[in-house]
C-alpha cells in the first residue's frame, strides 16, 4: 500500500488533518481522542509494520488487500 492510498483510505472513513508539520500529518476523527500520526511520502511504498501498526490504531482493517 503507498501512502497515498493510506491517505484516502483514512478520509474515507472519517478521518481529517488536524495539524501538519513538514511531512508529518496528524489525522484525527470525532469520537476518538487519539491522533493517527502519519510520515508522508506521497506514492512511496509504506513498510508492512507500520502499515499495520496504522490501521490497528484507526480502528481498520485491510480491506481485500494481502501482502501489504
């Protein structure tokens, strides 16, 4: 998965920027009082761990995707 689609998979499930600085974006979405930290490398590769790492942290699963 690339950021990029990381990105898009947050927004679609509610999640917005709170507050950026540099490359380093913070999503937060209303009900939940922890902030999704984000390195953002536009359509660079994200590493397996820590895509994971960010899904379990939204609340959201691998949608149909394997090996990411």
């Amino acid at each position: 998965m690339k950021f990029s689609e990381l990105v898009r998979l947050l927004e679609q499930n509610g999640f917005r920027v709170v507050k950026e600085k540099g490359s380093i974006r913070y999503y937060g979405k209303e009900g939940m009082d922890r902030l999704i930290r984000l390195d953002y490398h536009g359509s660079k590769e994200i590493p397996t761990g820590t895509c994971h790492a960010i899904l379990k942290a939204a609340g959201l699963k691998e949608r149909g995707r394997r090996g990411t």
